[in-house]
C-alpha cells in the first residue's frame, strides 16, 4: 500500500475516533493496555527480529531495544491515560458581544496526527494512546529498523480497539520504510494536518526542510547542568551522575556541565573522579584543565554536541552573570537544571534561561510526559508556536469558535 492510501484510509477514519465518547477511549486504551502484556511473547520476538539485523551502534540499539519491562511501561502509559480527563470539548473562554453573538472557543483535535520516527517501538504506543484519548487519527512512519517491532504492536492494539466496538482503521502504519515514502509522507498535506518528528537532529532538519504538512518541532538535547557557587555537593553529584548516565541515549540525558570557578576550585576533582567511575568521557575547557589535568581538551564543537553517549563536557565560568549567557547560547532549547542554595540566583535562573524545561535542584532527566504525569508523551517540543516541552493531550488539539446568533447581519 502507497504512503497516500495509508494516509487517506486513516483520513476517512477520522470521525470513528473523533466522536468517540471519553468512555470508549478509556476502554480501548484499557483494552490496549492488556493486551500489550498479553502479548507480550509476540512483540519480544519480532522486536528480536529487528535487533538481529541492527548495526548501527549501542547507544541506538538501546532505544530500539524492547524487554518485559520496557512493554509494562508503554503498557502503564496507556493505563494513566484513563485518568486524565480528554480535552476535547473543553470551554476556553466564553462571551457575548455588544450585538448578541454568544462565543465559545473550544478544544478539537487536530484531525489526522502524523508521526515520523526512528528506531523508538515505544513510540508506537505512545502516539496510538495519545491520539486515542485526544481523539485524532494516526498515520506512523517508523524506521526500518523497528518495522517488525512497530507492525507487531500496532497489530495488537488494533485489535484492542476492535474489541472495544471501534473501528480500528484510523490507525495507520506506513509501510514505505524507502527515503521517498518518508519524503511523499512529509508532504502529504491535503491528507496529515500536522507532523511530528521524533527521532535524531538529521531527521528533525530534514523534516524541517522538506515537509509541507505543519510540523510541530520535536528537538535534540544539549541540556546543562549549572553547578552555582552555593551548591551542596553531596546533592550535586548524585544530581549530575543522574542526569548524565541514568540512561545516555534519550534527549533529556545532560550532555554539558557549566561550574562556578570558586566551586570547581574546590570539588572539580571529586566531581570528574566520580564521573569517571561511571565511565564517562570528560573533556573541558582550558580553565577546567588547569585544575583537573585528568581532562581531556574539549574542541569548540564540544560545548554544542549532544552525544547521546558516556560523555560530557566542562564549561567554568565566573557566575551566574556568565553561566546564563553561556547556556542560552549553546543550549538546544531543552533542559537545563541549577544546583544551588542561593534562591535568588535560582529564580533568575529559573526566568533567564530561554529552554522549554528548567530546573532548580533537580535531574533534567525528568523532562518527560509519564514523570509529569501526563501519561505517554508526544515528544518533547523545543519551538515556541502552539507546544513546548512534553506534549501531552492538550498539545494533540487546536480549537475552534462556536457562534450562536439570533438573527444578526453584519452591517
């Protein structure tokens, strides 16, 4: 089946979940939860499929990797949905003009909801549930390197929904895994009424490039962590070991360590031992150096690469006046997170810093839609227009404006 008949099936489908009620939307997700568990034998095996064919690096094959625990998750996901109230329907605002028009603007989704992603099969579920429970179609685009993972799981949460009395033909798989599918997918614009990438900064700025459907901008993370003067070390190292290597491959992981001079001084060495334990690359600035000759020379590009590995670099600076306008400058837009006891210097910090998600005392690692408590997410925006940071329900609908006259004429 072409990107195009995928697209408009899913297109004419729109209506078997738009108009669902929140009911039926909890029991197919409930349904679909169970029935990732119950399946879970099936999803494994082809999931072991992929990864038998896979060469593209550990720090991949981690994001592709599925195991037991890992389908409870997408499974947990789809069940906190169930106790999140729907959006659609919502009342914004409500008013009348001077000449009796009563207005509502009101939540709807979007529609048909396109998702182009690599090799993450829990994004699979994620986006069902989410489009599910917002009420909109989903077109998936995966990579070939997950096919066999993303058919098994959208094959049994179809059938999920079946069981609930829904039809199931508003999810939708693209099977066209070629460039040119992902490329004719992208510009399907009369068909998805908004794209979302999720995937490595390639794919983003391609997608970014070449799409003419509206694209909601999912980025990478070159996120920081700032080590203010006032830190505590003893919350400061297990903050950092955290952010850097509770799991390297993800978007939220800390990629650049920002320090105060007076407080490098004192605990750089400490800091780069413990980080070394855990296995990690350090490479840092001449200043960093100067103090830690454990170092490695960071190269300029350093301070605005995100490795999605067991490296991080250094970054001293002399305060908080320095430290912000470093961050801004080299950050993705992401995470950032300051490890101080100085509240002033946190809430300027917490104000200045122009990234999606920001942080006083805490890992950047929780920059993610189940630690919010929305349930699955979306993604993580990093663009200011219509969704920043985790994109939960909300950020799956738009809205409209309903007009109740009694006659009135324009004059």
């Amino acid at each position: 089946m072409t990107v195009s008949e995928t697209c408009r099936i899913a297109k004419a489908n729109v209506q078997a979940i738009a108009h669902s009620s929140e009911e039926c939307k909890n029991r197919m997700l409930l349904l679909a939860a169970d029935a990732l568990t119950a399946h879970s034998r099936e999803i494994l095996a082809a999931n072991a499929k992929d990864l038998s064919h896979f060469s593209r690096g550990e720090q991949l094959r981690d994001r592709l990797l599925l195991n037991d625990e890992r389908i409870a998750a997408m499974a947990e996901g789809l069940r906190q949905l169930c106790g999140l109230s729907c959006p659609v329907g919502e009342v914004i605002e409500q008013f009348t003009l001077k000449n009796g028009l009563n207005i509502e603007r009101v939540r709807v989704p979007f529609g048909v909801v396109g998702i182009i992603y690599e090799a993450r099969p829990n994004v699979t579920a994620d986006a069902i549930g989410l489009c599910i429970k917002s009420g909109n179609a989903v077109v998936l685009r995966g990579s070939k390197d997950a096919f066999f993972s993303n058919s098994a799981i959208v094959n049994v949460i179809k059938e999920a929904v079946r069981k609930a009395g829904v039809s199931a033909d508003f999810i939708q798989l693209i099977e066209d895994v070629s460039r040119e599918g992902a490329r004719e997918f992208m510009c399907a614009k009369s068909l998805i009424d908004v794209l979302i990438p999720r995937g490595s900064a390639s794919l983003i700025q391609s997608t970014l490039e070449n799409a003419t459907v509206p694209v909601i901008q999912t980025g990478s993370g070159n996120c920081h962590i700032y080590l203010e003067q006032s830190a505590e070390i003893q919350k400061a190292i297990p903050i950092l070991i955290n952010a850097k290597t509770q799991r390297t491959s993800v978007c939220n992981a800390a990629e650049s360590l920002v320090i105060d001079q007076t407080f490098a001084e004192k605990y750089l060495p400490e800091i780069v031992s413990r980080l070394q334990s855990c296995g990690v690359e350090v490479v840092g600035d001449d200043r960093a150096r100067k103090i830690c000759n454990e170092i490695i020379p960071a190269e300029e590009e350093d301070f605005d690469r995100e490795y999605l590995a067991l490296k991080i670099s250094i970054k001293i600076v002399n305060g908080i006046d320095e430290a912000i306008p470093f961050i801004n400058l080299h950050s993705t837009g992401h995470s950032e997170s300051i490890i101080t006891e100085h509240r002033e210097h946190a809430e300027r910090f917490l104000r200045e810093i122009d990234s999606a998600c920001v942080y006083w005392n805490a890992s950047t690692r929780f920059t993610d839609g189940f630690e919010f408590g929305f349930g699955a997410e979306m993604g993580i925006s990093t663009q200011k227009l219509h969704a920043r940071g985790p994109m939960g329900l909300r950020e799956l609908t738009t809205y409209k404006f309903l007009v109740r006259g009694s006659g009135q004429i324009r004059k």
